[in-house]
C-alpha cells in the first residue's frame, strides 16, 4: 500500500482522487488551508490517515506546510493539486505577489525543494498552459497588468516547467504533470464536461505507480487518455533551469541537488 500526500483535497478533484486511493487501501493524508477545511476534508474522506494544515499562498506558510507535512512523511507519491482558478481576483499576498502564482507557482516548488523526496511527484497542470508565457518576466505579476486568465495559463505552463526539472535533476525521483481536463468543479464550474472520477483515477494511478499511461517514464505531460506534448517552453531546458532559479531567488530556498 501507497502512503499518499495531495495538495488542496478539501474539494474538487484532490478530494475526488484522495477518497478513491482511501477506499483501495492506500494511507492518504489530505491537506487544507485551515482547521474548518481540514475538518471538512475528513468528514469527506473519512478514511484518511490525517490531514496536513498549512497556507500556501505565502512563502512562509508553504514553508510551515513542508515542516508539517515531513512529520507525517516520508511520502511515496505526493500530488500538488491545490490551485487557484483562471476567474482569481487581482490579489497580492504578503510577500506582494500575485495569489494565483504564489499558490499554483511558488508553492509546489517550496514543498519540493523542502519534503522529504518521495518515489513520485505529480503536478497538476491545465490543457491552458499551451497559452502560458515562456517569456517568465515579471512571473508574480508585481508591476505587469494583471490578467486572470493569463495568470493561470502561465502558472499551469509553470508546473509542467517544474515537474520537467525536477525530472532532470532527481532520476531516483518520477516526476510528471497532468492535464486533467475541464471538470465540474468548483474551479471548472457547473458546465463542464468532466466528471472529477475521470481524472481521480489518473492521479490515484500515477500516485500508486500503476498508471498505465506513463509507466515508469519521468518528465511526461499526459491527461487521462495519453501522454501530450506540452508547450515549447515546458521541454526548454533553459527556460526550465530559469524558472527554477527565480523561485529560489524568490523564497530563498534551492532545489536540492
């Protein structure tokens, strides 16, 4: 059995992929942004081993939430799903960068860089980071007119970025991002097409090793039906190597070698 961490499971599909690898077997612990959302994490997914507290929209407290999240761990798979959506307000956080890049950025590079190294790592990345700007000025929108939709796009761009890096640097390591497509979540909205089981089982699959679409391959883009080619930017060791080295220069914290 698989010990299971995923980001931001109080809803949506992390909730969908954490209750599916709680009901095989597997010891999956949730996370949440605070004690109501931890609460109802649980409540959702009773069979959960615990739930990981900690706000990643600062750099503090993605720091906080690696520290809490090591207590549990060491971790075989971890899945950063949490994430702001393409509709986010124009909000700055305490470090004075735009929430959607802190949270769906920054964060899943602090917690890489400082949990311990699972066998797996998974980063939820969006069909929308085709339109993300590889350009990676101003990433945290500091001075740049904001755009919701563009924010999104290049942070999703920004995780397969990440996941691609990491691939290259930890060979002991699979590290791979997933599109998992337009569902009706809270974030995906009513409308969507996509049912949260479609891409939970793609998640709870590679978290558990036995995805039938990446196998034992590392630095793949994939959604529930196959393997993608992802944007340009995203297989530019150059533009990878950037990425990586502005979110050290942002959090002070580097990619352990």
């Amino acid at each position: 059995m698989a010990k299971v961490l995923i980001t931001g499971s109080s809803d949506g599909i992390g909730q969908a992929g954490a209750k599916l690898l709680a009901d095989q077997g597997h010891k999956v612990y949730l996370h949440a942004r605070s004690q109501q959302r931890a609460k109802d994490a649980k409540d959702a997914v009773p069979k959960a081993e615990g739930v990981v507290i900690g706000d990643l929209s600062t750099i503090k407290g993605a720091k906080e939430t690696a520290a809490e999240a090591n207590k549990v761990g060491p971790f075989d798979a971890v899945v950063h799903n949490a994430g702001l959506g393409p509709s986010n307000a124009d909000r700055k956080t305490a470090d004075g960068l735009q929430s959607t890049f802190a949270v769906n950025s920054l964060a899943p590079y602090i917690l890489t860089c400082l949990m311990d190294k699972p066998k797996r790592l998974l980063y939820l990345s969006s069909q929308l980071h085709s339109g993300g700007d590889d350009s990676l000025k101003d990433v945290g929108y500091q001075n740049k007119p904001f755009q919701a939709m563009q924010a999104y796009s290049d942070s999703k761009l920004h995780d397969v970025m990440l996941a691609n890096a990491v691939s290259r640097r930890w060979p002991d390591v699979q590290s791979g991002s997933l599109d998992p497509g337009w569902i009706a979540t809270k974030m995906g909205g009513a409308g969507a097409p996509g049912k949260t089981s479609t891409p939970a089982k793609a998640m709870a699959d590679y978290a558990v090793g036995e995805s039938s679409i990446v196998g034992s391959n590392t630095g793949v883009y994939f959604n529930p039906q196959g393997a993608r080619t992802p944007h340009k930017g995203a297989t530019d060791v150059k533009k990878q190597d950037e990425f990586v080295k502005i979110c050290e220069q942002l959090s002070g914290v580097s990619l352990p070698k």
